[in-house]
C-alpha cells in the first residue's frame, strides 16, 4: 500500500537556484543525495517549499525529469499540484506526465476563500481527475481558508483521497481527524515542531522544512515518535526550538535555503517577491548552527 511507503518523514523540496536565479540542477541533485542519506522516507516535489509559484511549466517539468532519474526509486515521490482555479488544475493534471509519482499533494484553494462545500466539491474533482492517489493540504496562513475537519472526514470517503497534510496548527482540529477518519486515511503534520505531539495520537509523520536541512536528525525524531519513544523524540523536536522560527521569519523557504548554503548544498537565492535571507538572520542562524 502507498500509505505505508509514505510513513514516516517526507521533505518538501526546495528548489536551488543559481546567482542568475535559474534552477540549479547539479546542486538539486546534491540535494537530493543530502536528504536521502540522511534517511528520509520520501520526497515531496513541486510543493510551496521549491517556490512553486514561481517556477514556470517547462520548469516544474524539468525539475520532476531530473528528480525522477537521479532518485531512480530510491524513495517514493509525492507531486505538488494544486491551486486556486478548480479547471486549472484539472488542466494541470491532464499535462503533466505523472509517470513514477505515488501521489499528488495539492493544497486548498487560496485567495479566493471558498465555503466548505466548495472546497469539498474542488477536491472531488480533483480527486476523480488524478491518476495517482491525492493528499489534502490544509495550511490556513497560506491560503486564508481552513479545511474544517468535518470536510475532511467527509473527503476521506472518496477512494482515490488517502490524506491529508495538516498545517492548520490546531491540535484538537487533528484530533478530530484522527478519531473520525477512516481506516487507511493518513494524518500527515504540515508543522515540524507539531510532528511529536501529532504522533501521540495517531499521525503517520510529517512533510517537513527542516528535513531539507536536517534530514538525518528529523528522519530519526519521526521515527522514534512512531516507535512509541517519545521521550527521545520530545528530546530531538526540543533541539529544533530556537531554529525552527527563524526559518520562516523572512518567509519560508528563505530561512532554510540560508542554512542549506552554510552546509555547501546550495545557494540561499530565491526569487521574487521573496528576497534573500538578510544578513542578521544569516548571523543569527550561522551562531545556532
């Protein structure tokens, strides 16, 4: 079952860019050697962490092409694809050659903010359009709208949907989840520092940040949470405390491209409207590390 390939830690991929801010393949593979030695389950690719708005057609293709060859199979990947016109993406969808990928993640419509039953009826057409199984992604500070819990529940129903990514930061909105849904439906955190506490109650892991940068440590704390040791886990999230809110603190993913760079991974570039860490945030993060 893919629901047992993706337990466990999935790291949303940034993307690297050059100093000329086109996509640095070299360093993506260096990246993606990075965060598989570092024994992390799987790989999400094209999510809002590689910057995804801002990549064109051509390079979200290329980007999958690349991944796809250098990882060989060596860990599962999960697409990003979603968005904010319901036919875009069913357009998107039916372009994109989806070959060797386990499944979608696509977020909640953004901007427009939807009632319930439309981001219900979204997702059913969402779901009934992809070829692979779909994972929601609720994540409120993004997208203005909340995925109700009751929705959720509701889209846990339809076959080809087996989770959902929650970046709600509501803790008893999981639990709701984790009580109602049905057998085989994933509850996946969208919050690394919630990853442990999720896991008390029944998550399956997290699509995480820190990953991209601490693969080895993170990988290791979803697993000792899973096993039941929480002592240990609690002891490695507590470790993440005073990093974790730097990494968002000129927004994500131009904290931990900034670190990915300290570690001569890849270059902290990103492209606009975000713009490159400052340097007090780098100060800051480089007297952490």
């Amino acid at each position: 079952m893919i629901q047992e390939k993706l337990r466990g830690t999935g790291v949303a991929l940034v993307t690297p860019f050059t100093k000329e801010l086109a996509v640095d393949y070299e360093a993506l593979r260096k990246l993606l050697d990075f965060v598989l030695d570092g024994g992390v389950e799987y790989l999400v690719v094209n999510g809002t962490t590689a910057e995804s708005v801002t990549t064109t057609t051509q390079e979200k293709a290329e980007i999958l092409q690349v991944i796809r060859k250098h990882v060989n199979g060596r860990a599962p990947l999960v697409y990003g694809l979603g968005g904010n016109s319901t036919q875009h993406v069913l357009d998107t969808i039916a372009s994109t050659d989806l070959e060797g990928v386990s499944a979608i993640l696509s977020v909640s419509p953004y901007y427009n903010k939807p009632s319930q039953q439309g981001i219900y009826q979204h997702y059913v057409q969402v779901a009934n359009a992809s070829p692979v199984p779909v994972i929601l992604y609720n994540v409120p500070g993004r997208t203005a709208s909340n995925v109700a819990a009751e929705t959720t529940i509701k889209l846990a129903s339809h076959e080809n949907i087996i989770g959902t990514k929650e970046a709600s930061g509501n803790l008893e909105q999981c639990m709701y989840i984790a009580k109602h849904r049905p057998e085989g439906f994933m509850l996946i955190s969208g919050d690394d520092m919630q990853t442990v506490p999720m896991a008390t109650f029944g998550a399956e892991g997290a699509i995480s940040v820190l990953a991209n940068a601490f693969p080895g440590k993170f990988s290791n704390m979803v697993r000792l949470a899973l096993d039941g040791n929480f002592k240990e886990a609690s002891n490695l999230l507590l470790s993440f405390v005073d990093i974790n809110p730097l990494m968002y603190e000129e927004a994500n993913p131009v904290g931990v491209k900034a670190v990915l760079e300290r570690f001569g991974v890849c270059s902290s570039q990103v492209r606009l409207p975000l713009v490159e860490a400052s340097s007090g945030l780098k100060d800051r993060l480089y007297k952490l590390l």
